[in-house]
C-alpha cells in the first residue's frame, strides 16, 4: 500500500489524472473523517474537506517525502479544521454582540445546522464543542484517524509533550463533563 501511494504521489507531480484522483479521494477520505469529527457538523466537515485537497493539489510539488503524504494531509486538515472553528468562533461572538445590541434573534443562526448528525450521540456532540479547538482536533485525530501521538503531535505542529497533554486534557474534560454522565459505565455494572 506505502509503495502505492508513493507511486500516486509521483504520478500525480507528472499530471497523471488516475493518480491525481487516487491521491484526491485518499486526501478527501482523511480529512472528511477528522474535520467531521472536530466540527461536528457534516456540512462544514465537507468544506473544510474540499478546502484541504485544493491545498493538497496546490502544494503537491512541496511534499519532500511522498511517503508522509497522509501525515501531510492530516496536517493540513487540522490547521484548516483550527481556522474554521476559529473563525466560527468570532463569527458566534459577533452573532452574539448583535443579539445584545439589537435584541432581536439573528436569522442565519441555525442550531440544527450546528448539531447535525454524525456518528457521536448529541450530549458527546455537546461536550466536545465545550472543548478548546485544539483540544478537539487532538481527540479527532486520535480517534478518529487512528494517529498516533507522535502523529498528532506533526499534525498539530507542536511537541509530542504538548500533543499529549491536549488529549489528557480533553479526556478529563470529557469524564467530568456532566452531559455525559450517562454514558459512564455503571460501577454495580463491574460489582455483579
């Protein structure tokens, strides 16, 4: 499979169109999984998606090892994922500073687009949008991707301490969040 992708990789440099859409659908794949899971909602997953592969497409020729292609995009996709939410984040502010200053509802907020469905129940969904965003891209990639925390750590750009440290802290925010008390295990569960 490693020998594969590197052959796409290269392929895809000389303008080979199977190639490129081999290394397209694997790119789309990797980052539809994680940004779904770090945003939460499958529309904004799928923007994010596609956002990553004209990147991928574009700086193709920077990729110095085509065998780290899907650390790359995985990399890629949590900096994209970090600057939706960011400006998510700024946009939900101002809505907010609007409301106050009008008190009237802002019309373009829409609260089922915020919790659309993916394969979390609504109080993980809840407790995970609680979470810083790098935080929750952490988590994404863990799992999610699957990546390890080495991984993780190359995707979100920083130490492998401060990876660790974003995914220890996010777990314990996850076990003491109570919206997802009932989906602890019950200890008369274990005791019986």
């Amino acid at each position: 499979m490693q020998r594969d992708l590197i052959e796409a990789v290269i392929g895809a440099r000389r303008g080979d169109a199977d190639a490129t859409e081999t290394l397209v659908r694997r790119a789309l794949t990797l980052a539809l999984r994680t940004s779904a899971a770090t945003l939460g909602s499958r529309e904004e997953a799928a923007d994010v998606a596609q956002e990553v592969v004209i990147d991928v497409l574009r700086d193709l020729r920077k990729l110095r090892d085509p065998s780290r292609f899907d650390a790359w995009v995985h990399r890629v996709t949590a900096r994209r994922a970090l600057r939706h939410l960011q400006a998510k984040r700024s946009r939900l502010v101002s809505d907010l500073d609007s409301l106050h200053e009008h008190e009237q509802p802002a019309t373009h907020l829409n609260e089922s687009e915020l919790a659309t469905q993916w394969s979390v129940t609504p109080a993980l969904r809840a407790a995970l949008a609680e979470l810083p965003p790098r935080q929750r891209v952490a988590l994404a990639l863990k799992y999610v991707a699957g990546l390890s925390d080495s991984e993780i750590a190359a995707a979100l750009d920083c130490r492998r301490g401060t990876a660790d440290s974003l995914l220890s802290r996010g777990r314990s925010a996850l076990q003491a969040n109570p919206l997802l008390a009932d989906l602890r295990p019950s200890r008369l569960q274990g005791e019986a």
